[in-house]
C-alpha cells in the first residue's frame, strides 16, 4: 500500500497541484502588517489580504474596565485585485491605519 501511494504522487499532473504564494510585509515601529496571498488562475490571480495590527479591547468587570492589548489581532479580505493590493500596500507605506481598517477590518 506504502508504494502504491507513492506512484499515484508520482503521476500526479502538475497541472493538479496548486500553491498559493504569499508576501509578508511588517512596519516594525508599530506592529502593523500585511500578508498578502495570491490564489487562483496566475494570468488573472485574486488575493486575500491579511492585516495584521496590536489592538486594545475593552473587558467589563465590576468597578473597573481593564484593558488588554492584542498583540497579533489579525482581520482578512478576500476576492481582492491586484489594485486593491496596490493601495493597501501603499497606505502600510504612508502609515495610514485607518484606510486598512476600513478597507480590511
């Protein structure tokens, strides 16, 4: 049984076989990043961006209201273009957070 799953990887069709190659970019002063993921057909791909950021969440309690930071809180987008990448790369670049949290959160 061993060599016979051997042999059907081994006539497995290239064609069959998918990947889908990824680009991680992080500003390191402030923990924000991006990962962006390229699925489908290669001469017409769509992407899934990932924006990864440090938030704070607000937990009730009795008396008080703690604050927890999320280090790597981390929200998606799917069925995006190469131009929306384009602009979510470029507000990473210009710092501005609040594009990628309407656009991605």
């Amino acid at each position: 049984m061993k060599y016979l799953k051997q042999i059907e990887v081994a006539e497995t069709r290239k064609m069959d076989i998918y990947f889908s190659p990824s680009l991680e970019v992080e500003n390191k002063a402030n923990k924000n990043g991006l990962t962006i993921s390229a699925v489908g057909d290669p001469e017409d791909p769509e992407f899934y961006i990932f924006y990864k950021r440090p938030i704070s969440v607000v937990k009730k309690q009795f008396f008080r209201k703690p604050q927890t930071v999320v280090e790597d809180y981390v929200s998606e987008i799917t069925g995006q273009t190469k131009e929306d990448v384009i602009e979510c790369l470029n507000a990473l670049i210009k710092n501005d957070q609040e594009f990628l949290r309407r656009k991605i959160a």
